[in-house]
C-alpha cells in the first residue's frame, strides 16, 4: 500500500467505525494513547500550571511527572508493543476488543489522577496500575506456556521486575512516603532501560537486514549473539548493585559499563548508505541516548559536575523517548502493510523529539544555555510536536480497515 498525501490523510472520512479498528490490533490502541499522554501531560504541566498540579498537595510535583511519565507514558507503550510483538513471536492470536480496551481502562483510570495530581484517588490509582501489568504479565505467561517458548521469557523477568517497583512507588506515594517512593521511581526508570535494552536488540536487526535487503530473501545483517543481550544484562548488574547497597563509586562504574553497552548498540546501526534511513538513525540514537545519560549517571556519581537528575532524564527520557518514537515509526508501518521509509512529517517528528531531550537536559547539566522563556517550556513544545507530528503522519493508517492483519 502507498503513502497517501498528508490532505488525504487528514480529510478522508474513515470507511468504517473507528473502535473496532483501533482495537484490532495492540499497537493501534495503545500508540496513539501513548502518543497523546507523552505530548500533552508534560506540556500542560510545565505551559498551564508551572510544575505546580491543581490538586498535589503533599507530594512533590517531580515525583508526579515521574510517575505519570515512566507508568504512563512508557507503560501505555509497553502494552502496545507487547500485545503486537508477542504474538507475532508466538504465532499465537492477537489480543483484540475487550482485552484491550480492558487494559486501556486500567491504564487511563490512574492517568486522571496524574494529569491533576489528586491524590485522593492514589489508592485507585495503584490498584490501576498494577491491574494492567498484572494482566499483561499473566497474557505472556500464558503465551509462553502455550507454546512452550522461552521467547518471552527476559521480557517477563523485566516486567515483573517493574510491577515490584511501581507497586512500591504507588504505595509511596499513596501511604506519603516521599523518599520511599522518589527511591522506587528511580528504580523504576532504570528498569525501563532493560526493557529498552531488549527492545531495541529485537528491533534493530530485521530492521537492519529490511534496509540493506527489501526482499528480505537473504539475511546480511546477523549481529554476535553474545551482544544481544549485553545491555539489559549490564543494567540488571547494575540494578542488583543498587539494591544490595554497593557504595556511589561502585554503583557509577556499574552505570557507565551499562551506558557503554549501549554506545556499542550504535555501533551496530553503521550500515553504509542505510545508516541514514530514519528507522536506523532514530534506533542508533535511542542506544545513544540511553548510553550517554547512563555513562553521566555514573560520572555524577564519581564527581562530574552535575547532579543525577538530569544525566536520568538524558537516559530515560533520551532513550527511551527515541526508542519509543522509533518503534512507532517502524511498527506503524509494518504492520499497516506498507514498506519501510518515513515521510517529512515522521522525519521531522524524530528530530523534534531529540530537540526537546537536548534543551530539557544540557542546560541543566552547564553544557549549555538555559533557552528563553519559562522553565522546560521550549523542551515540551518541542517534545510535544515530535509526537503529534508522528500520530497527525500515521493517523489515517492507523484507523484504516484496509490495513487490518497486515502484520
């Protein structure tokens, strides 16, 4: 299927009701969810009420839009990936109607509470969240038992790690133990760089060997297989340091040889020519991303002159934020039936994205200036319209029947 023109796409009435297309297919539901929640949570945040919530009073504001960005933001991807690849992997059905707008149900419940920070309604939001990774732990256990796979086996060992922070974060906050919860949210975000880890390990290669190959009759790309694995194997070294109490010094040497393994990931996006296609480039920089802020991690630790909070949003935020604008790019194509090769808009969208990680993070880290205007404003209109421009690019595909089962 050809790319239609950005008039078509935004003017042609839909050739069917709009829901049961949406949840044909994880991905179609849960990116556009993703999308929205990652432009606009943060920009009205930071545009409407200034980092201050209407309704937080006895949490910290950070601790608000950390939560929301790494539960919500990530989590809401993390389900849309997941309920695409998994089956996909399995040769297994797709969860389609009702489990998923199941699971969307849990996820928006605590994504209220977040956008206002009414923190009455924390329990609910609690029960929410581990309500929708409960759910989507048991569906991979259940496919991996089925066809007896080890396929799914790391993603299950990492998002069960994450339903044990965010179960720990959501308490914190609920029960109004701050430092609990900040201690738990950064564990969280860490974790979520294993899974990126994974993620971008499994993506990267049929990507690779699509570019340098569009018949995919041979397989050119076959990278060591002892480097699949190696950065979400050195984030989990580094996470059972954490936990078992090695000191600042130990810890940082941790982080920088996981941020390494992450630059090595970049490495493997230099393909010739076709390393300047967008689905390598925004690949290569996720790793990228992902591996500096964890290497910064690690110098702050060791005397670098900046704090870990931003060297964190530069890995988390970064990485992932890249990571996820790269999947949606690739998924969003695959599996509406269309080859690789991104228009203006997704191009422009990946670059915006980056845009906004640069100014949330160097200002902040002496690298460079502080931008006009408030506080972080500039950084989230720019990482707002990298995700608005994604979702207005690929809108039509997404809600087209046409496109049903093309994955």
């Amino acid at each position: 299927m050809s790319d239609r023109s950005l008039a078509k796409r935004l003017t042609d009435p839909p050739a069917a009701p709009i829901l049961p297309v949406l949840s044909d297919e994880g991905f179609r539901l849960f990116f556009p969810l993703a999308a929205l929640h990652i432009a606009l949570w943060p920009f009205l945040w930071v545009a409407l009420w200034s980092l201050r919530l209407p309704f937080a009073v006895a949490l910290p504001q950070g601790l608000w839009h950390g939560s929301e960005m790494i539960l919500g933001a990530w989590g809401a991807v993390l389900i849309g990936f997941m309920t695409t690849a998994a089956p996909e992997w399995t040769d297994t059905k797709r969860l389609q109607g009702r489990a998923l707008w199941r699971l969307a149900a849990l996820w928006g419940v605590a994504r209220l509470a977040g956008l206002l920070g009414i923190e009455p309604m924390l329990w609910l939001s609690l029960l929410a969240d581990l309500g929708w990774m409960l759910l989507l732990l048991g569906y991979l256990l259940r496919l991996t038992v089925q066809r007896r796979t080890d396929r799914l086996l790391p993603f299950i060992g990492w998002i069960a790690a994450l339903i044990a922070g965010a179960a720990v974060v959501r308490f914190g906050m609920a029960s109004g133990q701050v430092e609990l919860a900040q201690r738990a949210l950064v564990l969280a975000g860490l974790i979520f760089m294993g899974i990126l880890g994974l993620a971008i390990s499994r993506i990267a290669v049929p990507v690779a060997n699509h570019v340098l190959d569009p018949s995919e009759e041979t397989v050119p790309f076959r990278p060591h297989p002892g480097r699949m694995n190696l950065a979400p194997g050195l984030v989990a070294l580094a996470l059972a340091g954490e936990l078992s109490g090695l000191s600042t010094a130990v810890t940082g040497w941790l982080w920088i040889a996981a941020g390494a393994a992450f630059m090595d990931r970049v490495g493997e996006g230099f393909l010739g020519r076709a390393s300047f296609r967008t689905e390598v480039l925004s690949l290569m920089a996720s790793a990228g991303f992902a591996g500096l802020g964890l290497i910064a991690l690690g110098a702050s630790r060791l005397g670098a002159p900046w704090s870990e909070v931003p060297a964190l949003h530069l890995a988390v935020m970064g990485g992932i934020g890249m990571g996820v604008i790269s999947v949606f790019a690739i998924v969003g194509k695959f599996h509406t039936g269309q080859k690789l090769g991104q228009g203006p808009l997704t191009r422009l969208a990946c670059l915006s994205v980056a845009a906004g990680v640069l100014l949330r993070t160097l200002p902040e880290m002496g690298l460079m200036p502080w931008p006009p205007g408030p506080d972080y404003l500039l950084a989230s209109l720019f990482w707002a319209a990298g995700y608005l421009l994604w979702l207005i690019d690929t809108w039509r595909d997404l809600i087209d029947p046409e496109t049903m089962g093309s994955g």
